[in-house]
C-alpha cells in the first residue's frame, strides 16, 4: 500500500504545476488588456508632442511619431511612432552601420513659438545594433504642468534586444533646493535702564561653519558648539 504514495505525489505536483501555469496566463492576459488612463475618466492632464529625426549634418526631417504625456501625481509617457518610420526602420538600420552616416537626430516641439528640444548620437559607437535597446529621457516642468525641459536618448546594452525596435520614455522632474538657512541676526543688547551695549565681540566664522550653527541653533545644540 505504500507504494501509490511516490504516485500520488507526483500527480499532486504536476496539478500545482498546471494551476501556478494557469495563474501566471491569467494575470498576464489581464495585465495586457488593462486599460491606459483616460484623461476623460480620471480628469488628468495630458499633452501631445510630435518628434522628428534625421541625420547631421545634411537634415531633412521627417515624421518620427508622437510623444503622447499624461497624469497629474503619477506621470505616464506613450510613444506613437509613425508609419513612415515603421515602414522604412529596416532601411535606417542599414543607414546607421554606414560610418559616414553622421549624427542620427531627434527633435521635439514643446509648444508653438517654443524653442525645439533635440538630441542626438553618433551611431558608429555601436558594433552592431543587435543586443542594444534605446530610450528617450524627458525632464518635465514639476510646476508648469507637463511641458518639456530637455530631450535626451540614450543607448544601453540589453541582450535579445535590437535598436530601434522597443523604444521607450523614461520621464523625470527636477528638484528645486531652497538654498541653506542661516541663522538670524542675534538681538541687540541692552541695559536694565535700556541703554544700548555694544555688541559682543565674536570670532569669525566660516560660511559651511554659519550654517552648521544656525541648523543646530534650530534644533536646541547651536550653543554646546559657538566658540568661545
């Protein structure tokens, strides 16, 4: 009788096998068809940018898609490439391994009657535009909504890729500092009768060493660390 449990296991194994199968494709398949944000359902900004590329230094340019931004806290990028560019992506590749190809370009118009935004890369760096992937990095306004700052594209290697066939947007905002806090100026001295006093003589102190004090001031610890 101990022998149908080697079978009953192996059978209990191959039915959590085919249930974790059928899980995974589930979610992948919803995941697929899960819907992008609408700007009409969720009430968030979105923006359209149109790109185009070309090669330096003789320039024609032409239609490389559309730059679509959306979102208000949680920014999301889509890129729309067009049907030019699809069509003729085999002929840029072959143009691309031509060492005398030049800089291959990309522009983008942020808004009418604004200066364009482009990037550029020599691709004769590249050994073979197989194993790398492209990308697009765009620095959006944080305060200004969703207009573009700078235009950058950048070349990484990722093996089972090729260039130009999965690119994507990376969207980043800036970090504004508020500058270092110093601290106020100390109150002027006076007498029990309210005769001024001259101020107490200090030594000089550095600026990195003014805005050490004055952060320890803030926190209660500035007077363990003025000098004497």
């Amino acid at each position: 009788p101990w022998s149908i449990f080697p079978a009953l296991w192996h059978c209990y194994r191959r039915a959590m096998r085919a249930a974790l199968w059928l899980f995974c494709a589930v979610a992948a398949s919803e995941w697929e068809d899960a819907p992008e944000p609408e700007a009409e359902d969720h009430d968030v900004e979105r923006a359209t940018f149109q790109l185009e590329h070309c090669f330096l230094p003789e320039c024609e340019w032409a239609p490389r898609g559309k730059l679509v931004i959306s979102g208000s806290h949680h920014l999301w990028a889509k890129l729309d490439e067009a049907e030019d560019f699809l069509s003729g992506k085999a002929d840029l590749i072959e143009k691309m391994k031509n060492p005398g190809a030049g800089l291959y370009s990309v522009r983008l118009q942020p808004g009418r009657g604004k200066r364009p935004l482009q990037t550029s890369f020599p691709p004769s760096i590249l050994a073979s535009p197989q194993g790398v992937t492209d990308y697009f990095e765009v620095t959006l306004a944080g305060d200004s909504g969703l207009e573009p700052l700078s235009l950058a594209m950048r070349i990484k290697q990722e093996p089972g890729s090729h260039l130009l066939d999965n690119t994507f947007v990376h969207l980043s905002t800036p970090t504004i500092a508020t500058g270092p806090r110093l601290p106020p100026p100390p109150a002027p001295r006076v007498t029990p009768t309210g005769e001024a006093l001259p101020p107490q003589p200090q030594e000089e102190q550095g600026f990195f060493e003014e805005v050490l004090v004055g952060h320890l001031d803030g926190c209660g610890l500035g007077q363990q660390f003025h000098r004497r």
